[in-house]
C-alpha cells in the first residue's frame, strides 16, 4: 500500500497573466465611445483577475497544508478551487496530486478525467492533466497492494478499528481493497451522516455497493441533495436489510414536501420485513408522516420514537375501523402535545405496548394509560430523560410473556382494564408533578405488579389557582387518607411529596417487605418517616434522603438531629453481616440534608454492613476533623467501602482530605464527584491511581477536560464499566441512581 507523503513542490503551472484579447477589446470599445461595452469587458477581466488570484491562493495553502500532513483540510481548499473555478485546471491538478501523494490512485484519476472533460483541449495546461491522469492510472496498474496478501480475519479487525471516514476513503487505495469492502458486511453495519458533511459525494458513490449491508442507518445531515439521494435509494430498496433507521431532522426544513414524505413511505414498505426501529426526531420543522402510516407500512416495527412540533392528534392519521392491530409495536416513545382523546385512538392501534413513553402528555392521559393500555410494563410520564432498558431495572425472574388480548366492546371499543402489569413508573425530576387523582387510581389498578416508582408529586399548573383557598383539598387528599396500598413487589421507591404531604403518609402506610431502594424527597415529617422505616418489616439495601430540610431555628435542627441519630443506630443494632441479619443496609446517601452532625456521622459508621456512603451539601453541622473521623472508624472497624459520592462539600472536604480518604479506600469502585470547585484533571487522575479497583468514574460540574481524563484511563489498560465526565447540569443520575 503506498504510504501518504506531503507535497514536496507546487507543480502545477497557474498563469495569473490576463489575457491580451481582453486589453484589445476594452481598447477598441473605447476608441468606438462603447462605454456598455467597456463596462462589460473590464468587469469580466477584472472577474478574471479575482478568480486566478484566489486559485493562487489556494493552491499555496493546500501546499502549505499537505506539507504539514492536513490532507482533509488541503483536499477541501483544492475542492473549492473545482467548485470556484470548474473550467480551469488549476482546482483538478492539486486535488489529484493530493490524492496520489495519499495512495488513492482510483480516486485521482477520477478527477484528472473530470478536469480533462470540463477543460478546453486548447489550454495551455491541457497537456499537463493529460500526462498526470497516465501516470496516476500506470502507478495503479503496477501497484503492489499488501494488504491484498492478509487473510480475511485480519483484514476484518483492521476495518473493524477505522472510522467510517477512513472507510469510505479506502475504496480508492486499490481495486483489490474496494472489491473486499463491497462484500464485507462487518464494515457496513452501521453508517451516518453527520451534521459537517454538506455533500460527501464520496459516499453517494460508494453507497450503491455497501447499502445491502447496512442494518443501522442514522441521517443527521444538514445538506437537502444528500437527504434527496438517500431517500432515493431508500425508496429503491437498496437498503434491504435496514434494522434501525434514525431520521433526524433539526436542519432539515422540507419535510412537507409531499414527493419526500412518498418516498419515506415507498421505502418503508421496501424494508417492511426486515425495519423494527424507527427513530423520527423532526425538531424545528413539521411534518405529513402520520402514525398510522408508519403502522400500515411496518407490521414488524418494534420500536417508535416519534418527535416533532405538533400535537398527536396532528399527527395521527385518519382512523380506520378496519385496520387490526399492530402485534409488533411494544415501545412507543412520543415527543408530542398529547391528549388523553388522541392517545385513547392510538390504544386500537397499538394494544400490546410494553414501555410507553409521553413526553408533553396532559393529566388526562394518565387515566387513558391505566385504562386502555393492559400491557404496558414501564412507563414515563413527563419524564424528560426517556426509559431506562427493561433488564437493567425490572426483576428478570418475574416476565410476563403472554400479552393480555384487550376486550373489545359492541361499539368497538376497548373496555376499561380491572387490573395492570404496570412495573415501573417513572415521571418528571422536578417541575411539574404527577396529577393527584389519576396518579392513585394507577396506583390500586397495578399495586400487584409495580416494582418501581419514581413519583413527582410536587404542585402542577392546573392546582396553582387553588392553593390560594385555605380550606380547599384536591378529592386525592379526602381518599388516600382511607386507602392501604399493597405494594408487595416494590422494590424501589423515589417521591416527591405532594404540598399537603398525602401521598407521603400513604407511601409510609404502604412500605412493604420486598422495598430495597427508597429515596424521599424534601420530606414533610421526618419524624413520622423515621418512625415507619424503624417499624417496617423491608430489608432496606439503599436509603437516599434528599431536600430535607429543617426550619432556621436550633431547636428543630436538634430534633432532626435527633431523628437521624434514632434511625442510625437502630440500623447499627439490626444491620449485622450474614445470612440472618434482620436487615441489610448497604448504602446510605445523603443531598441537602439539615440536622446532620458529627455524631450522625457516628453513628453511620456502626452500621457494620455498611458499602456506600455519599454526602452532598451537608456542610451545616459537621466539622473537616468529624468527617475525616467517620473514614478512618470505617477503615479501623474493616468497613470496605466500595461506592462514594462527594459533592460540594468544600467546607468540609479540601484538597489533602480528599486524598486522605482515597488512601485508605482500597475496595472503592465507585466514585460519583459533583460541584467540587477545587478539583483538577490531576486529582482525578491521582484518585484513580490511588483506587486500584476503581470501574466506575461519574463527575458532573466540575469543569473538567473529559477527553484529557478519558485518554488517560485508556493508557492505563483498565477496564471501567462507566466514565461519566459532564460539565452541564444534568439530572439524570439522580433520576435513576
């Protein structure tokens, strides 16, 4: 294979003289007073003059650039030469010359032969783009291609390390290398388009030969001839075993155009055996594709995500009394204005959805999921950090398999469900809550089957009038005061509090056995949440407590205090190692907490099963030395801490404690870190040197160069689960932690 060199001289002849003819004609038109004429012979020199100077420029800067090993940046200067100046040779001879100076004699030859037919044979560098097309189609008849001798194998894992530019550009090094590349379906699985590609005519060539192979296509262009031409193709079924289709259409402002929106369909039903994900995500601009339509042409899609501008009953579809359900739809994600009329149409489409997804779904949409969706196994609500997948949360020895066949009355219609097999319910982190009503009619009709519930309870907008009436009460209050929940496969619980603290006290009625996981957020009545925790018969592995925050007096801050300090050590007496242990706390976190003291951290560190610790703005009561006492108890009294989670606790925390914790933390695997303001790339560096057994690196608002920590780590040939470095604010963390 040739090996890539720079440029060693600018070769190609550009002559920038004007052309004499040009002197004479502005000369007789002004010795005839032509003045119309004068004006247009000197602007075409002058144009002249422009167009040959900036080729100059060009070109010595694409020299300039392949001396410095930048071909990417050399070959586009040498494409805006073509593009600039198509009928001049000057744009083909340097792009040619940058190719075969690359090893990619095919590709040369192509523009020297585009070059020879664009430019007059009269032209004084004719001659050379003649000589330079022979010696670039001699150099790639005689070439010696190494890579031809490798056994397949190989060649395989050295396409599987090369990016999908890389792979592109290869099917000019050789015949033998294009002819391999056509037929190699591991390099094609996955092809995209991305965002800076404004024509990439280079994969438009090479698509006809690879589209049999690609299972996953993603179109995030921005340019419309590149989305025109696959969507050609598309419709043409040269994508014919397309498993996942991506259509992301933030800059793409014509999805109105009824002849592309034809295609899409034409194609879909060219893929309709083989197309079970389809993610439609139209941001900025509307769209004709309807739901139905995608139904009516994908009988085995799996998947949906849908996104666009409008509301769902926009994009519906005109209903049809004899279409039959979709049996291959079981995760519905829509990004959409959605109402509980127009999701009640889309239960007689899609009746055997397991996880559904509303992102902009009003109150009433709820009522339309318990009632009419019997399937549907986890869902979002408002959530706005989508699903997590069914086997990373649910409980994988409890499946239900045979889906429940909706009753279907004498109109037609699908009679209200008795009883769900809702799983897991996840809604907002924050903002507007869970609407009070529907939220507990969800909660008796699926009591037997959730395992997780992730409640926002917090105040929504159409409550916020009534809150000014001091004697008024939503009818959610009256009822949940009378009702007992039997949650007996609840294994995780996140709520928030609704502003008259019912569903606090009706979570507290209602912890039972099998709860593993419980997070509060800003609770209302510690003391009553401690006493249930204390009484409850649950094994608790990990307690999150979040916002609880306490009235700016001392005497309610001892009495939290005093509440933390209660429920601690009655897990110091009841967390004990081994297999008989009438509890099992393993990890105990928590986030802007008032009340917590030195003591508190006492106590924390009797409880002898303990593995996880974590502490995020705590810093009201507690002391740098009592922190730096609670490690080393831990460490004395051989507690193996495997899981820690530090953030903004500069008060407390410094440079040196920080590294005075990680020293004796030899177990430690996880390490979460949020708004440390002194922390560098080298202290994250020194801790992962420090934690030997470290697999699992989370840092959020910390302002750290994620690519200089995430280089790092690959050097030192760990494996780590997760490394999360995010500079933003981003709650999803604390959405599924």
């Amino acid at each position: 294979m040739s090996i890539a060199l720079p440029v060693t001289a600018a070769t190609t002849i550009i002559n920038t003289a004007l052309p004499s003819s040009s002197f004479e004609k502005v000369k007789n038109a002004y010795k005839l007073h032509d003045y119309d004429e004068i004006i247009r012979q000197a602007t075409h020199a002058i144009t002249h003059i422009e167009q040959l100077e900036l080729l100059f420029i060009l070109d010595q800067r694409a020299h300039a650039l392949s001396r410095k090993g930048q071909f990417g940046a050399a070959e586009h200067d040498a494409e805006t030469m073509i593009k600039y100046a198509p009928t001049l040779p000057q744009g083909y001879l340097c792009l040619g010359q940058l190719l075969s100076m690359q090893g990619k004699q095919k590709r040369a030859s192509k523009v020297y032969q585009e070059g020879l037919e664009k430019i007059p044979t009269n032209d004084l560098v004719y001659g050379q783009l003649l000589q330079a097309k022979k010696r670039v189609d001699e150099t790639k008849d005689r070439h010696f291609d190494l890579m031809s001798a490798l056994p397949i194998e190989i060649k395989d894992e050295i396409v599987k390390l090369l990016s999908q530019d890389e792979k592109f550009n290869i099917f000019d090094v050789s015949t033998t290398w294009s002819e391999w590349l056509e037929n190699c379906q591991v390099a094609w699985k996955y092809v995209c388009t991305y965002y800076y590609h404004v024509e990439d005519m280079t994969v438009l060539e090479v698509l006809p030969k690879i589209g049999k192979h690609i299972h996953h296509l993603t179109l995030t262009g921005t340019s419309e001839k590149l989305w025109l031409k696959y969507f050609e193709h598309f419709e043409n079924g040269l994508f014919c075993n397309l498993k996942w289709l991506d259509i992301t259409g933030q800059m793409f402002a014509d999805m109105h155009n009824t002849n592309l929106n034809t295609s899409l369909m034409n194609g879909f039903w060219k893929t309709r055996y083989s197309l079970t994900k389809l993610v439609l995500q139209f941001f900025g601009c509307g769209t004709l594709i309807t739901i139905r339509d995608i139904l009516l042409n994908l009988p085995y899609l799996e998947t949906l995500v849908f996104r666009v501008r409008e509301s769902l009953a926009d994009v519906l579809g005109e209903p049809d009394v004899s279409q039959e359900p979709h049996r291959s739809l079981v995760n519905l994600i829509l990004y959409a204005q959605t109402s509980g009329d127009a999701l009640k149409q889309l239960t007689k489409w899609c009746p055997y959805i397991r996880q559904l997804s509303l992102e902009q779904a009003t109150p009433d949409a709820l009522d339309i999921v318990t009632d009419y969706f019997p399937n549907v196994e986890m869902l979002g609500y408002n959530s706005n950090y989508g699903l997590p997948a069914p086997h990373d949360v649910l409980n994988q020895d409890y499946n239900n398999n045979e889906p429940i066949i909706p009753i279907i009355g004498m109109n037609n219609q699908y009679i209200k469900q008795q009883q769900g097999r809702l799983r897991a319910f996840y809604s907002s982190n924050g903002w507007d809550g869970v609407p009070g009503d529907a939220f507990l009619r969800l909660l008796q009709k699926n009591q037997k089957t959730l395992e997780i519930i992730h409640a926002n309870m917090s105040i929504i907008r159409r409550e916020d009038t009534d809150i000014e009436l001091d004697d008024f009460r939503p009818d959610y209050v009256t009822k949940t005061a009378s009702v007992v929940l039997h949650l007996d496969r609840l294994e995780k619980l996140m709520c928030w509090p609704d502003i008259y603290g019912a569903y606090e006290s009706l979570f507290c009625r209602t912890i039972g056995p099998s709860l593993k996981y419980f997070k509060p957020f800003r609770i209302i009545d510690l003391s009553a949440l401690v006493d249930t925790l204390i009484h409850s018969r649950q094994l608790l592995e990990t307690l999150v407590f979040r916002d609880a925050h306490i009235k700016n007096d001392n005497q309610d801050k001892t009495l939290a205090t005093q509440c933390w300090l209660r429920l601690l050590n009655h897990y110091a007496v009841t967390s004990l190692p081994g297999p008989n242990t009438t509890k099992k706390l393993r990890r105990v976190i928590f986030e802007y907490c008032d009340g917590l003291s030195d003591s508190v951290l006492d106590a924390l560190a009797n409880i002898k099963t303990i593995k996880g610790v974590g502490f995020q703005s705590i810093a009201n009561r507690i002391t740098p030395q009592g922190f730096k006492d609670f490690f080393i108890k831990l460490n004395m009294q051989n507690r193996q801490v495997t899981s820690l989670t530090l953030g903004n606790m500069e008060n407390v925390v410094d440079r040196n404690m920080f590294f005075d914790i990680m020293s004796i933390m030899e177990e430690l695997e996880e390490l979460y870190l949020y708004q440390i303001p002194w922390l560098t790339e080298d202290d994250i560096k020194s801790a992962i040197h420090s934690a030997k057994k470290l697999n699992t690196l989370v840092v959020k608002r910390c302002d750290i160069d994620s690519e200089h920590i995430i280089s790092f780590i690959n050097k030192t040939n760990r494996k780590f689960e997760s490394v999360k470095i995010i500079n933003y604010y981003d709650d999803e963390f604390d959405t599924h932690y």
